[in-house]
C-alpha cells in the first residue's frame, strides 16, 4: 500500500511541474505573439498609410475613399487576428497532433493506423472547404468595404441626402450592397458548417473504428496470454495519443482559417503598399533649383484622364505665363481650364508634349519643392477639424504665430479671426462647418500664402460666395497675387478684367489670347461669354429677386410702391408692403403666430382633463426594452432559424458528455472475455459512428 501511495505521490509531482510548465510557455507564448502581433499591426497600418499618401490622384480617380478607409480599419483588423495568438494557437494544436501520433505509433502502430485510415479524406475535404470559406471571405471583404464607401459617402454628405429627402433611395442602396454580402455570408456558413461538420463526422467514425479493432486486439491478447495483441492500457494510451491529435486537428481548424483569411487580406494591403505610384509625392528624386522665377510653359500638351483615356481633355495646348504675371484661363465648363491647374501642380503627366516652369520639365523637378513653391486656393475650401492656426500652419510647418498672422492679415482674414472669442485658437469644426464660406475662403487664401509661393493657382476661387463675400476675397486676392505668377480660373468674368493675359479655351484648345479691352473688340468667343454673363445678371429669374425685394423693402421705414409683377409675389390684393409686416407675410398661407395678440389672461378659460388625457397619452415614450430583448423582437422573423441553431447548439454540448458515456462503457467492455467482448465491443463502436452523424447535422445547421 505504501509503494503504491509512493507512485501516485511521484506521479502527482510529476503533473505538478508540467502545469508549471505548461503555464510559464503559455504565457511566454501569448504575451510575446501579441507583443509581435500589435508591433507588426501598427507597422503595417503606418506602410499602408504612407502608401496611399504616396500614390498620385490618377490612382484616387479609380478607388473608393471608403473602401480604402474599409480596408485600413477592417482588412488590417483581420491581419491582426491571423498573426496573433491564433497563429501561436494553430502552431500548438499541429504539434500536439504531431505528438499525439508520433507516441501513438509507438504504443501500438496496428491502432493508430486504424484510427488514421480516414484522416487522408478528412484532409482532402477539409482543404477544399477550407479553401471555399477563404475565397468567400475575401469576397465578403470586398463587398462589405463597397457598402461601408456607400455608408462613408451618405453620412459625410448627409445635409444633402436630407435635403433631397434622399433617405429612402440611399437606405435602398447601402441595402442593396449589403445583399450580396448576406449571400456570401450564407454561402460561407453553409461550407463553414460542412467543414466542422465532417471533422466530426470523420473523428467520432474513427472513434468507432479504433474501439472495435481494440476490442479484437484486448481479445488476442487474453487468448495469447500478453504474447499478440494489445493490452487494454495499451489501447487506452494508442486512443488518447490519437484523440488529442485528432482534437488538436480539428481545434487548429478555425485558427488556420483565421490565418487564411488573414492571408487574404494582408495580400489585398500588400498589393496597394508594393505598387509604386507613376507620380510620388515622397519621392527625394529629381532638381531641386536655387531658386523660382515662376515661368510656366505648355507646349503641345495633349491629356485625357486616366478613367477617362477615350476622351481627350487637352488638344495640342501651348500656352506660356511669364513670371509675375496675372493670366486668367476661361471658357465655357469642361473646356480644360481646371485640368491646367493639376497639371501645374503635377497631378498628372500629359500623355505628350511638356510642361515647364523655368524652362525645366516638371518631370524632372523635385515634386516636393515644386508644390512647396505653389499655392492653391480651390472654388471648395478645405479645412480640417483644428484650430484656424494649425489650418493655417498645414501650408509652411515650423511657422511662428506673428507669421500666421502677418498671412491672415494679407488674406484680409485677421479682423474676423481678431473678433473670434478664441481668435486663432477657434476650432473650426468638420471641414470648417463652424465658418461662413467667405471666412474659410479666406483662411484658406492665408493657408496659400504662408509659404510665401512665388506661383498662385486661383481655381475660381470666388464662385461659390455671396457678393459681399466675394468682394472681401476678391480684395483678398488682388493683394495676394502681387509679385507672383498667378493663373485664375474664373467664372464671373468681371473678376478677370485686369488680368495681364486672358487665354480663352475651347474644348482642350487654346482658341483667343490677349487682355480683356483687345478680346472684346475682337468679339469672337471672349466677347460672347462676356455678353451672354453679362445678360444673365441683369435678366435673373424672377425667384432670384424676391430677396432682393425683400431687402429693398426691410431697409425702407416707408410704403414702398411696387410695380405689379412685384406685387403679385407677396400680395396681388396689395400693391403697397409695410416694412414692419414684410417679414411675417406668406402668400396664401395663415398669418404666422408670433404676430397674433395674446389673449388677455382672464378670458383664458383652463382645458378639461378630457381634452388633455388623448395628448398626454399621443406624447408618452414608449418603454424601450433592454438591447437584447429588442434585438430578439426585431428579428421575429427569424425565429425558426435561431431556435434550431440554439436546439442544434444545445445537442452540439451534450456531446462531450454523452462521449464520457460511451467512453466508461468501452473501459468495461475491455473487462470482459470471449464473444461477449467482441458483441459489446462492435455495439458501442457503432454507437461513436451514430454520435458522429448526429454530430455533422447538428454542426451543420447550427
């Protein structure tokens, strides 16, 4: 008894330690994979950033803005969980089941090949399915960053979608979208459910195998007296080596495919990293002159944009800009005049002919200090959500705050900056939705100037304001462009007339040149745009002048006579509006409340809590359910799949256990001589291969 209590001590000891053991290697593992995992993430995430930063506008023509937002946060997520503790996870799980039949051929070779005569077919078909959930995977990916760009783009434009009561076509679309990622969804399910499925199947089947060669094996080795066959300890060892080999496989499953998917994604990030931009931002290439006088020069330029090869936009353009000149480009709309901006700035190469500044080709020219030494103010200011400094400072890093100002000041934008609680500190919101157009016109014209460039891209800079804010700017710009070389892509007409040059475009082509006094003489196209401009401000439509009307009439403290076209719009009984009513008047509408007379107090008479009880019970909240339940009422319709993939996940955990069952029945079995041995051996074996179908169905539908 005391030898015995001894080897049970010493094995106790022994299980001791290997905890120990087990735990300090699981730590290890764990942390330093993640550590690795959050390390290479954060890495990658930086690589494919710059990536995109790197790549020129010819590239962005063709991407979606959300799917790439979609990739950076959802493709890059499922790197992370594939190159984590997953993947030390699949490793452990392959080298237990190395181990697992690396100990069970030795204990007893005949079993284990037994119990692994199916393993070949499981692999086969794990693979193909394997295989199938990976490409449905990336497929999926690449819908849902489709549906999350339509989602991106509704929400980032979200006053227009509600002002054209767009909800119901966008919520059709994002739907839409979404549809063919539940297809997917379902496809992937269905093989991800076979998968498992048949790892079962094939487990619990080999199970059964193992049980019924064992129980002849026990059998020869009782009638040959321990000389043939194998012992039942024997049997127990070969069964549990191979087990938790085959539970090691199965338990590898899901991380492998994590790796997989992991494997997909990482090559779709990989291939945007790798490719290499024709125009890089970034790259430390190319002259870099002493200084810039601001020439510019086109010379038989011929373009069409990349999305658009079929259709050229520049046809044979030679146009040369002399240093400190002020050249205006106009024409009607699509004739190429903002197409000249992108090409100054090299957003794109012309597919012939040359563009040079100084008499360099731009190709040639370091891209970094050819865009440090231009400013560019678009027709749509962009701003970012800081403070009108840090906008102001993103045109000339390293700035001082007197510097700031000084550009401010230029820009005619410190006396309203100046006035500002926060003053150069204020945050300017979301694209600088805190600011009037005109203040972020001007801050961004200070953004322009406070590298000090020595050209200026005006891209019909004044078109989206009012008239009292385009007068600020246009004054703005004037002061601006003194000392410079500055090409104005202009609209309104009237803003260009003391340009030094006037190129009038058509259709890609260079079709007048001269000052504004020569083109109207010459009354070719120049003079036509002038003229059509010209009537159009004078001749508006009718609705355009009614807060003109307005204006004119809330500026008057008399009646003002109007004549009867004017007067049919607020009244046609009336040819007469009083300023001090003018602002409550609606044209067949009720007179609003705010100029009614209250009622005086003692003939208020208080309403009866039957006229109060129906708007007291029209106004109550309804009590919202916790956010379980109300998902689950939501989803009533489903109700038939969720209760059989719960009954199916219910049966699923009585596996284990009804396995234990089996299993105690088997230990017996072995005690037993004979034919006895033999039948109960073959009825439980066939009991593990009934388990293993009942298994696959209930894996399946869950």
């Amino acid at each position: 008894m005391a030898a015995f209590e001894d080897i049970m001590t010493d094995y106790a000891l022994k299980y001791i330690y290997i905890g120990i053991a087990v735990f300090l290697v699981t730590y290890i593992h764990i942390t330093f994979l993640q550590i690795s995992c959050e390390r290479q993430t954060l890495k990658l995430r930086c690589q494919f950033f710059q990536a995109l930063l790197r790549k020129d506008i010819g590239w962005f023509d063709k991407q979606q803005s959300g799917e790439l937002s979609a990739r950076l946060a959802d493709d890059l997520e499922r790197v992370k969980e594939g190159t984590g503790d997953k993947l030390g996870l699949a490793v452990q799980f392959l080298a237990q089941f190395v181990a697992g039949f690396v100990v069970g051929f030795i204990r007893g070779w005949k079993l284990t090949l037994v119990m692994m005569s199916l393993t070949p077919v499981l692999a086969i078909i794990s693979g193909i399915l394997g295989r199938l959930v990976a490409t449905y995977s990336a497929r999926e990916q690449q819908l849902y960053a489709s549906a999350g760009a339509i989602a991106e783009e509704v929400i980032s434009c979200i006053r227009t979608v509600i002002s054209f009561n767009g909800h119901s076509r966008e919520l059709h679309r994002y739907g839409v979208a979404l549809e063919g990622c539940k297809k997917l969804g379902i496809r992937k399910s269905v093989f991800a459910g076979l998968s498992v499925g048949l790892l079962f199947l094939a487990m619990f089947a080999a199970y059964g195998l193992a049980f019924w060669f064992g129980s002849t094996q026990v059998n020869d080795y009782y009638n040959s007296n321990g000389e043939d066959g194998l012992s039942p300890g024997a049997i127990l060892s070969v069964f549990f080596c191979v087990m938790a080999g085959s539970f090691a496989l199965g338990g590898a499953s899901p991380h492998i495919t994590s790796i997989l998917t992991a494997k997909g994604a990482a090559g779709t990030i990989y291939s945007i990293i790798e490719d290499q931009p024709v125009i890089d931002s970034s790259s430390r290439h190319g002259q870099i002159p002493t200084e810039i006088k601001g020439h510019i020069q086109f010379r038989n330029v011929e373009f069409a944009y990349p999305t658009r090869k079929d259709s050229t936009v520049l046809q044979n353009l030679t146009l040369d800009i002399r240093p400190g000149e002020t050249v205006a480009l106009v024409g009607a709309s699509g004739c190429g005049k903002s197409t000249v901006v992108n090409l100054i700035q090299r957003f794109y190469d012309p597919q012939a002919g040359k563009i040079l500044v100084d008499g360099t080709d731009v190709r040639d020219l370091n891209l970094h200090w050819l865009r440090g030494n231009i400013g560019v103010v678009s027709q749509e200011p962009v701003l970012f959500g800081m403070s009108i400094a840090e906008n102001i400072a993103l045109g000339r890093p390293a700035i001082s705050l007197q510097q700031i100002e000084a550009a401010a000041k230029m820009a005619n934008a410190h006396s309203f900056i100046a006035a500002l609680p926060d003053g150069y500190k204020t945050m300017v919101g979301e694209r600088g939705a805190q600011l009037s157009g005109g203040q972020k016109q001007r801050v961004a014209i200070a953004r322009a100037l406070v590298r000090d460039p020595r050209i200026l891209l005006l891209d019909e800079a004044t078109s989206a304001l009012d008239s009292k804010s385009e007068g600020l700017v246009q004054a703005a710009l004037d002061q601006a462009r003194q000392g410079r070389t500055t090409v104005v892509v202009a609209h309104r007409l009237s803003t260009i007339q003391k340009a030094d040059v006037i190129f009038v475009m058509d259709r890609g082509q260079l079709v007048e040149t001269g000052k504004h006094k020569d083109l109207m003489e010459k009354r070719g196209i120049y003079y036509n745009l002038v003229m059509l401009q010209t009537i159009s401000e004078h001749e508006e439509p009718y609705e355009d002048q009614v807060p003109q009307l307005r204006h004119r009439i809330l500026s008057s403290s008399k009646p003002i006579p109007l004549s009867p076209k004017e007067a049919n719009a607020f009244d046609p009984k009336s040819a007469y509006v009083f300023p001090d009513k003018a602002h409550t008047f609606s044209p067949r509408k009720p007179m609003p409340l705010s100029t009614r007379k209250p009622m005086p107090f003692s003939t208020r008479k208080p309403m009866p809590l039957s006229t109060w009880k129906p708007i007291l019970l029209s106004t109550r909240k309804p009590i919202l359910l916790p956010g379980f339940l109300r998902m689950f009422k939501s989803n009533l319709k489903e109700w038939p799949y969720i209760l059989l993939g719960c009954t199916s996940a219910v049966i699923n955990g009585a596996t284990f256990p009804l396995f234990a069952l089996f299993f105690s029945e088997i230990i017996k079995t072995f005690g037993l001589r004979g034919q006895e041995l033999l039948d109960k051996g073959l009825l439980w074996s066939l009991m593990f291969v009934a388990m293993g179908v009942l298994a696959f169905f209930t894996y399946l539908t869950q």
